[in-house]
C-alpha cells in the first residue's frame, strides 16, 4: 500500500465503491445518531468500511458492515477500522464492544481474538443455517495504585 490509509465518516457518494465491496452502507446512512460509519480510504479510494450501532445493545457499542477490499487486506486496515470503531462506542459510553463473526470465518476470528476480543457465546443458526460467534471486548482499565 504506497498511500497511507485515512479513516473518516461515511459519505453518500462512497456507496458505489461500496457496493462494489459487497456492502449494504447504504442501509445505515439512514439511522442517524444510532450508528458510526466509518470508511478507509487509500489513494482516493475507499478500501474498507465498518460501522458501530450504539443502540442495539445497551451498554455496549456492536460492531458490524467490517469489510476490506481484499486486494488491501493484512495491511493494517481491519485492524484500524476495528480500533477507530471502539473509540467511536467508548466515546458515547459503551462499557464493552462486541462482534458476531460468521462461526468458519477463522481470519476474522483471528483478528478479533489479536485484538483482545474474546468468544462469549454462539448465536443462530440462522436463515441460512449459519451460526455466528460473539465476541466481546472490555477495554483495558489503568492500574490504580494502592493507597
């Protein structure tokens, strides 16, 4: 990756190049204060996108829509995203965050788990018959000396 990636909100005219990616953005745009949406680009283009709902689950931030184009994966950008999403959750209060990750998404689940996330539970199946994992983060809290 020659550019250095930038994260910023969603805007309309990034829908195209998402829906290229295979994401639904577009449904989000139109909740508003419920959810963050954040976008990565690189070079002009957006590369990535993920979102936070800040009302699905009280007292959490849930993460969800984390897509990267592949040809710009393993570069840092989920990575990134996923962190930019907590600080979103965690500014409006959110004690924990948590994913629900395809149950055979094991690249997803390896990020997640680097990230310090860890597996609390098993939703589904589905429609589909799919099972999802959930995961969940508690920020680290600073060692409050004794005293």
């Amino acid at each position: 990756m020659s550019g250095a990636p930038r994260l910023r909100p969603l805007r309309a005219g990034d829908l195209p190049a998402l829906a290229v990616l295979g994401s639904r953005a577009a449904d989000e745009l139109e909740r508003g204060a419920a959810v963050d949406v954040l976008v990565a680009v690189v070079e002009g283009r957006v590369v990535g996108v993920g979102a936070v709902d800040h009302v699905a689950r009280p007292g959490a931030g849930v993460l969800f829509l984390l897509l990267v184009d592949p040809d710009h994966r393993s570069r840092g950008l989920g990575t990134s995203l996923v962190q930019a999403l907590e600080t979103c959750a965690h500014g409006r209060g959110a004690g924990v965050t948590e994913i629900e990750v395809d149950a055979g998404n094991d690249r997803a689940l390896a990020l997640y788990e680097r990230l310090g996330y860890r597996r609390v539970g098993v939703v589904g199946p589905d429609g589909s018959g799919d099972r999802r994992r959930v995961l969940r983060r508690t920020p680290a809290r600073a060692a409050v000396p004794p005293g």
